[in-house]
C-alpha cells in the first residue's frame, strides 16, 4: 500500500485550487453552531489540509484543534491559523480530547495508505470519536461511496496552478471496494520540470452500513449531498452524528439550518 501521500508539491496544489469544499464545510458548520446557538465551540479537526476550514471557524470565534497525516499540510495550516493547534498525526491513533464538535471532511477517512483496516478501523474510530464528544456534540464528515467510480473508469483528468500542473487517473474496483488516483505533479523552472508521483487509494464505503454503525454507537444522523452552497461531487456524501444530550433519548434532531 502507497505510504507517501500530500507531500510538499502535492499538498501547495491542494491548497492552491482544491479547497472550495473545506471552504463550504466551514460555512455549514458555522450556521449549524449558530443555529444551536454554541459559541466558542471546541473542535477536533482531523485531515486538516492547508487548515481552510479551521481558519473559517477560527475566525467565527471557534477553537480547533487539528491532526493530518502530512507533516507538508500541517506546516500550511499552521501558517494560515498560527491561532489554532495542529499536530502531525494519523487520526485513527490519536487521543481525541474533550471536544463539542468533530469534523473529517475532504474525503478523510477513506484513505487507505497509511495501512489502516478499513472499514473496521474508521468503525472503531467511531467509537473514540463518540466517547469524546461532550453530550448534544457533533459529528460531520463525508464518505466517497461506490458511486464515486469514475465513468469511464479510468478517468484522467488534469489541474493548472501557475507553475504547477497535475494529472490524476483514477480507477475504481467495484469488489475491493477501492478508488485509486495516480497523481503525478510538474513544476516548471522555466527550462525543466520536476516531476513528483503519489498514488492515493480511497476506501468505498457503504452509506447505509456506515448509519447502521453511527446508530449503535448511539448517535442520531442526517445526510446532505452538500456544505452549504458547495455540491459535493457525485459518489459523496455529509453525515452529521449528533450524540444525544444526557437523559435525551437518541432522537432525530435536524443539525442542518
Ligand atoms: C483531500 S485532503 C482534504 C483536506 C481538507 N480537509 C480539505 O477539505 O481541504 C485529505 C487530507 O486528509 C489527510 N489524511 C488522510 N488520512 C488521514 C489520517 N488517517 N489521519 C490524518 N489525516 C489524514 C491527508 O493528509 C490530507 O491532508
């Protein structure tokens, strides 16, 4: 299984041109904070990125406290939100503190590189993820589903940022449940290019049995096929678990104003 994923060159274009759903993530998140009228919420980030979405509830008076697995993107976000913590972690091993919200969006608990077990270890990851939470806490992040498999499959596509150019083929595996993205990064000089290769590989999950596990752990859940007025792409969708208050029986509550 591929280890290296969002390296340096990888990660600046990420933050360059492929941020507008973190971006989204943010404004959802911060109505549904007001909408519950919850000010100065603690949030456990996790696959923070460059830290567009934390930097957006930051600024909405909101703290964060974030983890990816890439130190290049933790350096990034850093230097957008030095008022928030982040720190160079894999989600699934990490001591999730108290906290009011927890967010994975962008895909993050579908990567498969670091050798996780996926589904069970995003399973159990649920279970931490739960016990941290404060009672009537939140959590949202979204899945890619078999729906996500490119038509026609493989699919090449290509992204321009100044300098940098990325081409990625994707391939999706109906029976391993996988989406592979080959990725391949040039930075011109002006007389050569650099080249840089990263294969992401996504776990493809199945909505209703990701609901079924949410809902034994206790949690109540809405899905949305959007962040506010930003359309996740096809085969994605949001949940949004909410832990029930104490004393609350697991009642369907709608988080999303
Ligand atoms: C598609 S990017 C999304 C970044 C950001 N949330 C956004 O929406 O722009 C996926 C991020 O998840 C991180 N990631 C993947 N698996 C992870 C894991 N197990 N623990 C922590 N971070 C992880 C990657 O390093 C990458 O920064």
């Amino acid at each position: 299984m591929p280890d290296h994923i969002y390296g340096s060159k990888v990660a600046q274009i990420h933050s360059a041109a492929f941020t507008q759903l973190a971006r989204g993530a943010a404004v959802a998140v911060n109505k549904a904070l007001d909408f519950v009228n919850k000010q100065n919420a603690l949030i456990f980030e996790c696959g923070v990125g460059d830290g567009t979405t934390a930097a957006n509830l930051v600024r909405a008076g909101h703290r964060v406290i974030g983890v990816d697995q890439s130190p290049d993107m933790i350096d990034l976000a850093r230097k957008r939100v030095p008022n928030a913590e982040f720190i160079e972690a894999t989600c699934y091993k990490f001591d999730i503190p108290k906290v009011e919200v927890v967010l994975a969006v962008g895909e993050v608990l579908c990567y498969r590189n670091s050798g996780h077990n996926h589904p069970d270890c995003v399973y159990e990851f649920f279970a931490k993820v739960y016990k941290a939470l404060e009672p009537g806490g939140i959590f949202i992040f979204d899945i890619v589903t078999l729906d996500r498999i490119p038509n026609p499959n493989p699919m090449q596509t290509f992204a321009q940022h100044g300098e940098v150019a990325m081409a990625v083929e994707t391939t999706g595996n109906i029976e391993n449940r996988s989406l592979r993205r080959d990725v391949t990064v040039f930075e011109g000089d002006g007389e050569s290019y650099h080249k840089v290769n990263e294969s992401h590989e996504l776990y493809l999950f199945d909505k209703d049995e990701v609901i079924s596990e949410l809902k034994k752990l206790g949690f109540s859940c809405t899905t949305t096929l959007r962040y506010a007025d930003f359309d996740l792409f096809p085969g994605l969708v949001a949940i949004w678990a909410r832990k029930p208050e104490q004393g609350e029986s697991q009642v369907q509550t709608n988080l999303v104003p």
